[in-house]
C-alpha cells in the first residue's frame, strides 16, 4: 500500500488518529513545498503550521466519520501566498471497520483558478469596450441567431437585448438588402 500512495499521481496523505504521517504521495510532498523526504511519523500541524482552524476542524470531524469535500478551496501559506486546493478528506478505517486515521486527497487549482480570474477580467474589458461602441456590433450562430447584441445596434432598430438575443436577425434586414445579405452569409 505504501508504495501504491507514494507513487500515485495525485496527492495523498494518510495520517493516523493523531495527525501524524502514516503514508504521503511524492505529488504531496511537491504540492505543498514540503523538503523533508521522510514526514513519517511527524505530526500534520507541524508539518504545515499555517493550517487554518477550519481544517483542524475539518479533521476532527472526519476523525468523528464524515466525508468531507470541497471542489474550491483556499488557505493562506506561511509565506502569504494563497492556494487554491480542490480536496476530499475521509476516515481511514481498520479491518474491524474502526477508524484509524483520515486519508486526505488534494488537488492544486491555483493555476486553474489565476486562469479563470483573468479570463474573467478580460471579459469585463471587452464588454465595457463593446458595450460603449457606437458601432453596431452583432454575434450571430450558424443559423443567424443574435448571440450577442451592442447597445447601438439595440438603440438604432429600437429594441432591447431581450427581443433580439435567440432571433434571427434576418427580419431586421430591408427587403432589398435580403438576397444580398444571404450570399454573403
């Protein structure tokens, strides 16, 4: 079993009823910076002393029998960096089915998450850019349906987003500029 956590991908770490280390994955090691090649034996809050007390809660309960997750997650580290973690924490049971332990899953999404903030961000600037064109912008799918409406185009065919989003846009079109418009589509 040991040398199934220490090499699988993820990171894994198995404690014991007082938090010290019974196994831990390599990728646990990376994750959270930790230099000691031998952890076992050594007590999880001395380990990582920034652990906040939510966690130690946490524990305690799973060391009570709860699974507990969380897909987005964060905590500080000692040197003010924050993490995001995705993680399971679950009991560690025995053959008579007593719990031992706690098996702690984790998963680093701070990439992940820096990446979705500056999409997110992005976005914003590109609407507010969009959105004070007084060009008549317009995204239309594959069956000419507004996707995406400026305000410009709203104010000069006086309606709202509401009215054109999901419609085509094809009854918007003067009827001499119908046939037109279709070839270059």
């Amino acid at each position: 079993m040991q040398y199934i956590i220490q090499h699988d991908p993820n990171a894994i770490s198995v404690l014991d009823k007082d938090l010290n280390y019974i196994f831990v994955s390599e990728r646990y090691l990376e994750d959270y910076g930790i230099k000691e090649a031998d952890i076992i034996g050594k007590n999880h809050y001395e380990v990582i002393p920034e652990i906040p007390q939510k966690w130690r809660e946490i524990h305690q309960r799973v060391l009570q029998g709860e699974i507990l997750k969380n897909e987005d997650d964060f905590f500080i580290r000692q040197d003010g960096k924050t993490e995001y973690t995705r993680w399971e924490c679950r009991p560690y049971r025995n053959a008579n089915h007593e719990i031992d332990g706690i098996i702690l899953y984790t998963e680093v999404i701070t990439k992940r998450k820096t990446a979705e903030q500056s999409l997110i961000e992005s976005e914003a600037k590109y609407r507010i850019l969009i959105e004070n064109q007084t060009d008549l912008i317009v995204k239309v799918d594959t069956k000419n349906r507004f996707l995406f409406v400026s305000p410009s185009y709203c104010n000069l065919f006086g309606k709202n987003e509401a009215e054109l989003l999901g419609k085509t846009y094809m009854p918007l079109v003067h009827p001499d500029d119908l046939a037109h418009t279709e070839e270059l589509l």
